[in-house]
C-alpha cells in the first residue's frame, strides 16, 4: 500500500512510518518539522515539509500522491500548555485538520487512521477504560481530539470515508532507531530516565496519597511498536471504529521508578510534591475491542522491556537527535 503520513517525523509517527516500511509500505512523510526532528524521518521515505494549514500543498501532495491510506499524527500533545493556549490547540488540531480530510476525499482515500487519546474519557468512573466510557474531556487537548473523531464519523456518513481512530493511554518505548525527543519533556519515563543520565537531579512525583496501593497514580504503558502494529492493522480492516490501545496493565510511578533504578542501576532519587490538578488516580485500558475485531497481539506487555527499550535509545542519543 501507498500511504501518507502526516506528522511521521514525531516520537510514535516515526516509529509508525519504520513499521510500515518494515512490512513492505511505501510511505511519504510530511510534517512540519515544528516539533518533529528529521533525523527521525526513515531514510527509505519520502518527505514533504509542509504544516496542515497550507491547503494548497495538503491538497497537491495527498491527490497527485493517490494514497491507498492516511495516517494522522500531525497534532500538539501538552495538556498543560492547551490549558493556557487554548486556540492554539483547536486550530492545529481541528481547524488544520480539515485540510487533510477534504484532500483524502478529494484524492479518493481508501482508508483514514486517526491518532487519538485516553484524554478524550476526561475523569472515568470505572476501570478499565472501554470504548463505549462518556466522553468527557478535561482539557482542550482532550477536546480537540475529541472534535476531530467526530468530524471524521462525520465525513464517513456524508462522503463514505472509512476511518479508524486509535486512543492512545500511555505512549512509551523505542525502536532500535526511533525514540523520544521532546522539548520539553513531559512523558514519566524519559523524565525518570534523565535523572539516570545526570541532567536532572531528582524526579517528582506529583501526589503520593491517591487510592493506589503505593498512593502514587496508575498508568497503562504501551509500547510504540505495538502502537504501529495497531495502525498497519486498522488500514487493511474494512471497519469504521474507534478503539483503546493499552495494555490494561497498571503501573504506578513508584514502581516505574524502581523499574528505571534496576536497569540503569542508578539511585534516582525521587521527591515528593503536590498532586497536579485533573491528575486520575488509574487510568488504564480495556482493549478486548482491538483484539477481536482486528487481531491486534501486543507484544510488550511488560513493562521493564518498555523502559529497557527507551535506556538503550537514550544511551546511544544521550542528546536525542541533536548530535
């Protein structure tokens, strides 16, 4: 298959982007490069530099390109920074995005795979997460993605676009060639793991009284290879749907923590600080869904290989892909 990848040059794009290409894809990449790195961008790609909000090239590459497939990465992730800038997330995320799904009409896409969240569930009542959870956001993060799922059921019922959407819980891991390379960085492992390296010299743990058995708060993990398998997988079925992509194993801070200090051997001293505001006690998937409608098999379940995976990057890019 021929596919289009919108954002392939950020942390789970690019491992995306390598899977396919893996499985004997061809692919073209096109990103913006405002928070992706090309040197995460597969050598055996093609690429076009380009943000979502110049239609006329959107529009230019996905119809004269005759993509079997899109996949859509392409989005702003801080919940913290939405919470502050609101507009800047609706605008990416939504209003940019349009482009990108007017140009999969116009180009006759066959197929539509959407990058979403866990955030999109807001606060849940019950664990493990299903897909039929409300809806409630908490954060204009969590609601623009929200936004683009319905604009994509939305585009199906009028112009026969199939789609996937993928909600994400917890992204973690790296391949042998792709990583985490964020500024800043706000994901607990690469944090904790930086701590190891000597760029930091503690790590907090935001709230140590939540009703866990540690008291520190449970998150699903999963890695970003099985993420990409998730996506080859939602291509080829011939289903609309919306599906959870976790483990629907929870870890809490504290014992990812003392996962890190195993495998780095390092101390990493930890101090305890006030809970955030909107931080869930557990958050974690049911992903039964995935697994029978497309025979989606995860193959990193436990979550030392997942922090192991993101050590051995880190050791050999200590600077990410700044050299």
């Amino acid at each position: 298959m021929n596919i289009f990848v919108a954002g392939g040059a950020g942390y789970i794009g690019s491992s995306c982007v390598e899977y396919l290409l893996n499985h004997g894809h061809e692919v073209t990449v096109y990103d913006s490069l405002i928070a992706g790195h090309k040197e995460a961008i597969d050598k055996r790609a093609k690429f076009v530099e380009g943000c979502l909000s110049n239609r006329e090239l959107v529009f230019d590459t996905v119809v004269k390109g005759q993509f079997d497939g899109i996949m859509h990465f392409a989005a702003f992730s801080l919940v913290g920074e939405s919470m502050q800038n609101p507009g800047k997330y609706f605008r990416n995320n939504d209003a940019f995005g349009i482009n990108l799904l007017d140009a999969a009409v116009e180009g006759k896409v066959k197929s539509f795979v959407f990058s979403s969240t866990a955030a999109t569930f807001g606060l849940p009542d019950k664990m493990p997460i299903t897909e039929t959870a409300p809806q409630i956001p908490i954060n204009p993060y969590g609601e623009s993605k929200l936004i683009f799922e319905k604009m994509l059921n939305w585009y199906n019922k009028i112009h026969g676009l199939k789609y996937t959407a993928l909600r994400y819980f917890n992204a973690a891991g790296a391949t042998k060639y792709f990583g985490e390379d964020h500024n800043p960085e706000s994901h607990l492992i690469p944090l904790i793991l930086q701590v190891a390296q000597g760029k930091r010299d503690s790590i907090k743990i935001f709230g140590a009284d939540y009703p866990t058995p540690d008291g520190t708060c449970l998150r699903d993990y999963i890695h970003i290879t099985d993420l990409a398998q998730a996506h080859m997988l939602a291509l080829d079925s011939p289903r609309c749907g919306h599906y959870n992509l976790g483990t629907g194993n929870g870890f809490s801070v504290k014992e990812i923590i003392e996962v890190a200090r195993k495998i780095t051997g390092h101390p990493i001293p930890a101090v305890i600080d006030e809970r955030r505001p909107g931080d869930p006690a557990k958050l974690v998937a049911d992903s039964t869904l995935i697994k029978k409608d497309l025979g989606w098999s995860p193959e990193f379940e436990d979550v030392t290989k997942i922090v192991s995976s993101v050590w051995d990057w880190m050791q050999k890019h200590p600077n990410g892909y700044n050299k």
